[in-house]
C-alpha cells in the first residue's frame, strides 16, 4: 500500500491584505487633498505622484491577498507578481516626487535614472524570479533604497533636519518591515496577525511619513 502525501497549506491570518486594501482609498484622497492645497503645480504633481504611488502598492497587495485566492492558479500568480513588482514602482515614485520639490543638481538627476531603471529591472525580476527565497527579494528592496542615501546632504539643505528625519525614519520603518517579512517572524497573534501584516503596517507607517515630509516641506 503506497503512501499518500498530502501538503497542508499554512494558515494564513484572517486580516492578511486588509489594512492595505484600506489604505489605497485614503492614500488616493489624501493626495488629491494635499494637491488641492499646493501652492504650486509642481508640488501638486509630486504629492499626486508619491500618493498614487503607494497608492498602487496598497491596491494590487490588497487585491492579491484578499480577493485573488478566488482566482485560478495562473491569475493568482499574475497577482502574486503585480503585488511583489509594485513595491518597486513605489520605491521609483517616491524618489520622483521627492526629486521634484526638494533635489537639484546632477548628482540628483542620476539617481532619478538610477531608480527608474532599478525599478524597470526589478519588476521584471519577479516576472524571471517569482519563486526565489524571499531574502533575495529583501536584498534588492533594501539595496534600491540605500541608494537614498547619496542625496541625504542636498535634503538637509532643502527640507532641513526634521524632513530627513521623517524620510529616514520612513525608511527605516519599512526596512524593520522587510527584515520581518524575509524571517517570517514574529507573529503575535498567528490566526490574526503575522509577520506579513507587520511588513505592511511598516509600509503605511513609511508612507505617512515620506508623504507627511513633502507635506509639511512643501505647504508651509
């Protein structure tokens, strides 16, 4: 009598996906409304583009993980994929907008390049790459945003102490976040929340304060 193999899929927590499925609304209103109060077009345009940014961010993980387990296997991965890509975009987005409102110069200029190539590759690598261990993922996000780094000078000159202390604060924050999603770990209450839903608070977190730095730079 042969043996059978069944594989049980792990529990996943029941609020998996919610609090970004929430947040892509607010994060649309929030940039129209700062927008609205923009003293210039340029400004409106980076807070439009760093909230629609994470704004896309919110929505495709939301959809991936609250709506796609209905889907069929291939539509699921295409999901899984689109989640994992748009961190990418969001990362390129963010520095567009950063870029607009506070950053001169070339040194600026070619990491504004740098970023939309990174994020053109690393969207494609989870096309090529979907399945790799997840601390590979982490690397490349963490590696696109050290780059950050360079202009973190020509920000002290612009935005001054308390916007690099909110974008490195940010930043921080969502690389906590990684660091948990690459261990699995910790998962506090396993059949609510779970490392998982710690990474994407991190991200809310670091969205509040990226958008809330251009904000409070850009309306004052």
């Amino acid at each position: 009598m042969s043996d059978v193999h069944v594989t049980v899929e792990p529990e996943v927590p029941l609020l998996r996906g919610l609090l970004h499925a929430v947040s892509c609304p607010v994060a649309l209103i929030t940039g129209g409304v700062l927008a609205w109060l923009a003293p210039t077009p340029r400004t409106a345009v980076a807070l439009l583009i760093m909230s629609t940014g994470f704004a896309a961010i919110f929505g495709t993980s939301g959809i991936y993980h609250r709506v796609s387990h209905r889907w069929s296997p291939t539509a699921r991965r295409r999901a899984r994929q689109a989640d994992h890509a748009m961190i990418f975009l969001g990362m390129a987005t963010s520095y567009t907008a950063i870029w607009l409102v506070a950053l001169d110069g070339w040194i600026s200029d070619a990491v504004l390049v740098y970023c939309w190539c990174a994020a053109v590759l690393g969207m494609l690598s989870k096309v090529w790459f979907l399945d790799a261990r997840p601390s590979r993922h982490i690397t490349a996000y963490i590696g696109f945003g050290l780059v950050g780094l360079v202009v973190v000078p020509s920000l002290w000159e612009s935005m001054g102490a308390s916007g690099v202390a909110m974008m490195l604060a940010g930043g921080l924050i969502i690389a906590l976040g990684a660091v948990m999603y690459a261990n699995q770990r910790p998962n506090p209450i396993p059949r609510w929340v779970g490392h998982h839903e710690l990474f994407h608070a991190t991200t809310v977190i670091g969205y509040v304060l990226f958008v809330g730095a251009i904000a409070n730079f850009a309306l004052r």
